[in-house]
C-alpha cells in the first residue's frame, strides 16, 4: 500500500468548515465531554422539542439499550424541507439527471415542499398511518426522494428495495417487514434499457400477501396491467391531494427507515435507523465531511436503493439546505464520459462515487474526461470500498487536476453515516486509508481474542462507544441484532471489518472479516447466493467465496456439486448463472461456476472456506493445513480444476 502523504492545500487549511485546529479540539470534547458536545450538535436540527438528554446507550447483555436525544421531539422532513422555506425556497433542493441527457428537472425547495405534501396526503388518503411500512421500488427519479421523505413527514416507515433486486427478493422484504403499500414506477430506465419494476412488483406480490395497495408513478409511460382496486397511478391520486400536510410530530426514537443489508448467515437483515440520532449524524457529516457551504452543487451517485443515497442523496444533503444532484443513469451511458458531462453541466462542486466506477472509467482512458470541463469541482469522495493506491492517484490526477482533496469515507448500513474519514480541512492524506475517526467515534482494532490492540497494529476493527447514526435494531428479531454486533466482543460493536492503524493513528481498511463479500461496493451474503444456488434442481451443494477482481473489487466464486445424476456442461452453468440473477437480481451474477465433484470439509463435515477462498484467490500455494479434512484428495482435484478469473 502507498505511504505517500497529501498534506491539506493551504487554501483549504484557513476556509475549510473543520480546521485541523478545530478537529482536535472537537474530537476531544466529543471524547471527555459528550453531552454537552451532542447537545451543541443538536442545534443543527429543528426540533420541535429540544432535547435535553443525549447518550443513553450500553453494548452489554445486561442493559443492551441504543438511545439518543430520547425526550427530543422532531419531525425529518420538516427538517429537510420546511425550515428552508424562508432561506432558501427559491434555489435548487434537486437537479435531476435523466438517464437520457436531453431530460433535467429542477426542483426547488418551495417545489420539493409542496410535492412532498402531496405525495404525504396521497398516502394517508390510502390509509398509511405513523408506523406503517411502506416499500418503496422506484428508479432514480425525484419521486423516489418525494416519496422517502412523504413517509417521514406522517411518521411511516419507509423500505427501499433497490430496483435491481428481482420480485423474489422483493417478495421476502415485504414478507419480513409486513408491508401493507408498495410504491414504485412502470418502469425504470438505465443506460438506455427499460426495467420492468411495476412486472417485478405484480410478480412479488403473487409470492408475498401483506400488500393491499401499489401506487405506480409514472416514467416512461409504456403500457403495464394494473389491478383494479389494488393498484392506482400516482398522477391520478396526486391530481386531487393537497399541497398542505402538517408534519407529525416523532420522538427522536421514533423508526424512520428499514433498510435490508446482507449479513455473513440467512436472510438479509432490516436495518432499522431512527428519527433524531440518524438526521443528526446524516447532516453533521454531510456538513464536515464535504465541507458543504452555500453555493455548492453536490452529487452523490448512489442509488437511493443504497444507505448512501438513503443518508447523502436524500437527508444528509436536504438537512442542509444544500444542492443536491440525483442521477438516474449510469456512468459509461450514452458514453464513458457521462458523469463527467452532468459535473461539466450542473457545475458539480462535490462529486461522490466508488471506486467500482472510478476503476471501470480509468479503463476508458483519460480523454473521455477531458472533454469535459471539470473546474468547478473542488472536493472528491469515495465510498463504498477500499479504494487501491492507483484508482486514487488517477481520480486525483485525472478527474480532480491535484486540486481537490479525496474524501475516503468508511461506514456502513449499520452506522448510518460516515465514521472514518478525512476531513479536507483537517486530515493529511495517504491513499488508500480512510484516514481518522470523526466526532465521537471510538475505533478500536481488536486481535481475533478480543484484545484490544494499542499502536500500529492490525486485526478486527471494532467501535467501543455508541454514535448518533447507529441502527438501533433488526426489524422483528433484536435477539439477531445483538448476537450479530455485541456478542463476539462484549461490549463493543463488530464492524465485520478488518483494519490496519498505522504510526500516525491513520486506519486502513482491510476489507471483510466475515463471509460477506463486496461487489463493486454492494454487500452480498455468500449464504444469500449459496441458497439461491442450492434452490436449483440439479444443485446438491454449494460454497460462495469472493475472489479479486479488477473492476469490481471483489467478484462471487462458487463452488458447486450436482446431483449425482447431472452431467456439468457450459449449457448448466449458464443457467445456473441466470438462475442466481432471477433469485436475487444482477448484482448477485456469479463471475465463476466452478463444478467440483466434492467440497473440502472436516470430519464433522463444516466447510472450510479458508481453502476455498484462497483456491478463487489463486493462492494455491498457501493453503495450509489440510491434514483435518475427511478428504484431502478434494482439494487437490479443485486446484486443478480453479477456474481463473474471466
Ligand atoms: O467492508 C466495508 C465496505 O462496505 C461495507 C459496508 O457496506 P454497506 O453496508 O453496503 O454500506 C456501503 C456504503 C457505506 C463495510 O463493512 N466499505 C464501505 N466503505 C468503505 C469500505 N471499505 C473500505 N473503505 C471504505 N471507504
């Protein structure tokens, strides 16, 4: 890994939001006096009853409890919305990309106010009541924000299903989280191609029976069957709502949102976030993280399917008042230089993405982005992923012109937002590292016995105190919640995440600890795949590991034995491929099936996934100790067999 060092550009050290200065002092209140440091942050939101208490939380069995600002009173999206009026109603909240470059849309505050109520009224006409579910299937289009923050305005609780998960994944978050209504849209558009989501939701729906209401807005207008009486067009709804919808009042413990992540075993979790502790820590970071100031147009490229559109697309931004781009398209789409014709465009200040596409673009060569004129920005990110040494330099170089500091930023759906990261004010960078804890965050790098570990030092990072923006439960199983974060550590949250802290405290990501693995900055389960392949007739085992891969970080390897009386042909893997797709979606799409007559297992018959991580690793020469398996001529037989990466 690269040790170059990038100290803070002078111009950034005197105007940037978080000097040095002031991030040491910060960080040290937020250390040996909390309450008041959380209470002074509080003020950044408008609450309709201000909070008086701050931290109330403890990680041990004894008297597990994650509790914020508990007797505070607020509403999110008045927060996002309401107090901007006055300021700043008249400047863009939204400015949409199309995935067709001749579509834009502007959307004010004053707009983005009134739509929201409409769309906050639209649902209560159907019944929608504070603490319902509603499911929101949308493509990126501002309706999809409209209707995130519709739920928050009347206290619902919201979970967005990506679009690109199929109707059987679909099927199962609505089944967990007992959805009454579903919103989505006809269809999406990306990179030119039509996605069926209103198909996908009739299918979904014939797999899962709590839904009793879809509302479809409107994009690309083709022709989709609807069901009388259970589906209805958004237009036609909206056409008579009002425009005024009094924002419910919720305790900063009250749910804003479930959000399904995958985890190392079963199914995908529903991470839940809450009111205040959530909008806090999404607009404290927006503000520090990208120094946001007046002026500025941001761009985040995440899907609002993602925690990252979910906290710096929708709330984080909007909390702020800021500018906020939101793309539908995708960024080799009509060409390689897409992203950075929207930044040439909207004169895009901050620019948000992962390395998965800084890698892809690096592909393309330099020319693509230099056809465009990117001196308007001045601050670049990066989520998502470890980003390697070359990707930085040449997102540096290329896109930033060495003029713009890269913010690295380590965090996960289970955190909220940000908590490791430079701040471009403060924080020297080094490649590769997501740098220093923020406000509050108390890392801790542990050895596989739980020792924490002091100075430079490697091993399982954890996090000793509880923040804001952490989730407070897994929705319908607090049990799962805890076994999966507090019980391997007493005491401490498990991140899943390696790191490396180095001489100057500055942490390197190392990547996943546990069988979660990382495609192109989505999180996958293993067992998810692993179970979506075992469903297919033919398949009698199946052993999902990661494997390197150039554009994607981390590609899905599985390992599969047929039945005894299936034959491994091209024709067979190809289908099970689809299979896979059709199961989960397209993010789940194996890179590798790699047929293996037999799988490495110990005598008491577990997996050994160590072996079979570092065959797909092509680390055929390290494989250790295969003395304790039932049948070590396996392994042999899979080495030969590796399948190298396509
Ligand atoms: O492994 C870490 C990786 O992504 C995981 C979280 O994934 P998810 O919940 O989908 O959230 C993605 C958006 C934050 C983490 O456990 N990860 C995320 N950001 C980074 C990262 N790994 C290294 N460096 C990052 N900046």
């Amino acid at each position: 890994m690269s040790e170059t060092v990038y100290p803070v550009p002078a111009q950034w050290r005197d105007s940037a939001v978080i000097s040095a200065d002031a991030y040491e002092t910060m960080y040290a209140r937020s250390k040996n006096d909390p309450h008041a440091f959380w209470l002074e942050q509080a003020q950044r939101l408008d609450w309709i009853k201000t909070p008086t208490q701050t931290d109330n939380s403890s990680f041990h069995k004894a008297d597990f409890a994650i509790n914020w600002f508990e007797d505070g009173v607020l509403n999110v999206a008045a927060n996002c919305l309401d107090r901007h009026l006055d300021t700043r109603g008249d400047q863009p909240a939204i400015l949409w990309a199309g995935d067709d470059p001749s579509e834009q849309r502007t959307i004010t505050y004053r707009e983005l106010h009134a739509e929201v109520c409409k769309f906050a009224n639209v649902l209560k006409d159907q019944g929608v009541r504070k603490g319902d579910r509603v499911t929101i299937y949308m493509p990126m289009i501002p309706e999809a924000a409209m209707a995130l923050l519709a739920c928050a305005r009347i206290g619902a609780i919201h979970s967005v299903v990506f679009g690109g998960f199929s109707p059987e994944a679909l099927a199962g978050r609505l089944t967990d989280c007992d959805s009454s209504i579903v919103i989505t849209a006809d269809e999406g558009l990306r990179g030119g191609k039509a996605v069926p989501l209103k198909a996908n939701v009739d299918a979904a729906l014939a797999l899962s029976h709590s839904v009793t209401r879809v509302i479809v807005v409107q994009r690309t207008g083709n022709n989709v069957p609807m069901t009388a009486g259970r589906d209805f067009w958004y237009h036609a709804l909206a056409a008579q709502a009002s425009t005024d919808c009094p924002a419910e009042p919720m305790n900063a413990e009250d749910p804003l949102f479930i959000l399904y992540t995958s985890g190392s075993t079963g199914k995908p979790k529903g991470v839940l976030h809450t009111s205040g502790g959530y909008l806090l820590w999404a607009s404290m970071t927006h503000a520090y993280v990208f120094d946001h100031k007046p002026g500025d147009v941001y761009w985040c490229t995440a899907d609002v399917g993602w925690v990252t559109g979910h906290s710096y697309v929708v709330y984080g931004p909007l909390a702020n008042g800021a500018t906020s781009v939101m793309f539908e398209g995708v960024p080799n789409y009509p060409d390689h230089s897409r992203f950075w014709q929207v930044v040439d465009q909207f004169k895009v200040t901050t620019f948000y993405t992962a390395p998965t596409a800084i890698r892809a673009l690096m592909r393309e060569g330099e020319a693509w982005v230099d056809r465009c004129d990117l001196s308007s920005l001045r601050l670049l990110g990066s989520v998502g992923e470890p980003i390697n040494p070359e990707a930085w330099e040449w997102y540096n170089r290329v896109v930033g012109k060495g003029q713009c500091p890269i913010v690295d930023t380590w965090w996960q759906t289970e955190t909220g937002g940000h908590l490791i990261s430079p701040l471009p004010g403060a924080t020297a960078l080094k490649p590769g590292s997501a740098t220093k804890p923020l406000f509050g965050v108390f890392p801790e790098i542990l050895d596989n016995d739980g020792r924490v570990l002091s100075g430079a030092a490697e091993g399982i990072l954890a996090i000793a105190k509880s923040w804001p923006g952490q989730m407070r439960t897994v929705w319908g199983d607090h049990e799962r919640f805890f076994q999966t974060y507090f019980a391997s550590y007493p005491g401490k949250y498990f991140t899943g995440d390696g790191a490396r802290r180095d001489a100057d405290d500055y942490y390197w990501i190392t990547g996943r600890v546990d069988d979660v693995i990382n495609v192109s900055g989505h999180r996958m389960g293993t067992a998810e795949v692993e179970s979506a392949l075992v469903a297919h007739e033919t398949v009698a085992e199946a052993a999902v590991v990661g494997m390197p891969h150039d554009i994607k970080g981390q590609g899905i390897y599985a390992y599969v034995t047929l039945n005894a009386n299936e034959v491994p042909s091209e024709a067979l893997r190809k289908a099970l491929i689809q299979w896979v797709r059709h199961e989960i979606g397209p993010i789940a799409t194996p890179d590798v099936i790699h047929f293996a007559p037999g799988l490495p297992k110990t005598r008491s018959g577990k997996i050994m996934r160590r072996i079979l991580r570092k065959i797909a690793e092509g680390e055929i020469h390290s494989l250790g100790d295969t003395s304790t398996l039932a049948d070590p001529s396996v392994v042999e037989a899979l080495v030969r067999d590796r399948v190298l990466q396509p």
